[in-house]
C-alpha cells in the first residue's frame, strides 16, 4: 500500500482510541518507518512485503511490552510498524510477475475512502489475548480486489489494535492457567533440589572408584551428568505467553 493510505487508516484507527495528537504521530511514525527505511536503502521493490508472521508477531509483543510498561509512545510506534506490514499483506504481493497487479491494486486503493465500519467491526472482534493476534496475522489472505484489500486491511488492523491496546484484567481461563503454572514451578524446583543431591551423590561416588573402578566410575559420572543436564533443562508452558500478555510474568 502507499504510505498514505497505511497513515489514512492509522488516522481512523486513532480516532477509535481517543489519542491525543503526541501520541497519533507516534503511532503515524511507525505505519511509515518500514516505508521510509525501505527508500534509504534505496531498494526498487520494497522487500518488506511477504514479511514472516512470526516476525511481525514479534514486534506485536514488543509493541503489548510496552503497553503494559506505561510506554504509550513507544508502543503506538511499534504497533504502527507492526500494522504496516499487515496491511500489506492485504495486498497482492509486488514482485515479479504480481508487480503491475500490485502497483495497479495500490493506486486503486488510494482512490478509495476508509471503510469506518470495517475499523468499527474490528474494535467489536477484538480480543485481548496472543492467540487472538495470531489467529488473525495467519488468517490474511492477499487480494487483487482493492475493496477487499483495503476493507481487511482496515478490518485486521483495528483487532490487532484492540488486543494490544487493551486494559482488560486477565479472564478467568487465565488465572486458571496462572495458579497451574506455579503448581508446576513448585513441583519443579522439589524434583530439582532432589536430582541436584543424587547427582552430587553419583559425582561424589564416581570420583571415589576411579582408582579401582575405572568402568563403573565412568558410568556413575555420565549418570550424574545427565541427571544435571536433565535438572538445569526447563519446560516452557504453552500457556506462557498468555500470562506475558497480561504482565503477570
């Protein structure tokens, strides 16, 4: 999309937020970052598009950090970057073959005006949750319709917003998943303390034999090895992600 359109959107998204005019720039500064750092380096096609989703998720969460930190600023920069790439991804792609569909598709969709209802849809669907969020960045489908591309591209970014820009207080699934997970870190660390003296017990014994019993003695070390190995690995729970999500870890 040409950057007017990503900062036209951006604009009623904004509105659906209430921000004051500091905090609007910030949010427009990151919808036109990857464009203006694409054009520094002087790149033809800009490479930004067809961008991984687990890289834009990622900036996502940079963008909820932030949030949850009280770093209005810096999060409405992020999640504008963030949402530029969504955007594109609206689009048909603008490479080779694509190229003049794409760049044809972009001058429509500058015509257009903001489908406001699509943005307003979007508020209503939004949950605050990560899995919310990907569910929607795996869902977008590129487009040769710019109707269809704009009004998802309105419509993916104000649910994406929502989550992100979002005060609600963890919902009972997550405070289920909360008191699971410190069952589990209690259980851990008892299993670590007790494999932590059986290996210092088989260190101990291995070390003692090694004069008599070379063999046995190696064993024992190995033993005593994997156990440690075994100790200092930590299972991260699936459920993780949605407790970050909410700051309480």
């Amino acid at each position: 999309m040409n950057v007017e359109t990503h900062v036209a959107i951006g604009r009623v998204v904004s509105r659906h937020l209430h921000l004051d005019p500091c905090l609007e720039e910030c949010f427009v500064r990151g919808l036109k970052k990857p464009d203006l750092n694409a054009g520094r380096r002087g790149r033809r096609i800009r490479r930004h598009h067809g961008i991984h989703m687990d890289s834009v998720m990622s900036i996502i969460w940079s963008a909820r950090r932030a949030y949850l930190a009280g770093d209005l600023e810096k999060a409405l920069e992020a999640l504008g970057v963030a949402l530029h790439y969504v955007q594109d991804s609206c689009v048909v792609g603008a490479r080779r073959r694509f190229r003049r569909i794409h760049y044809r598709v972009e001058r429509e969709i500058a015509s257009l005006e903001i489908p406001v209802d699509a943005i307003r849809e979007g508020f209503k669907k939004a949950e605050c949750s990560p899995l919310f969020v990907k569910t929607v960045l795996y869902s977008i489908k590129p487009s040769t319709n710019p109707v269809e591309a704009l009004r998802n591209a309105s419509l993916y970014s104000a649910m994406i917003t929502g989550a992100v820009y979002n005060q609600s207080q963890p919902p009972q699934e997550v405070l289920e998943i909360l008191e699971r997970v410190k069952m589990e870190e209690a259980k851990k660390r008892r299993k670590a303390k007790r494999n932590a003296w059986i290996s210092i017990a088989l260190l101990a014994i291995g070390l003692a034999l090694i004069p008599a019993q070379p063999l046995i003695s190696a064993i024992l070390l190995a033993l005593s090895l994997i156990l440690l190995l075994a100790t200092l690995i930590h299972r991260v729970d699936p459920q993780f992600e949605q407790l970050a999500w909410y700051g309480i870890v």
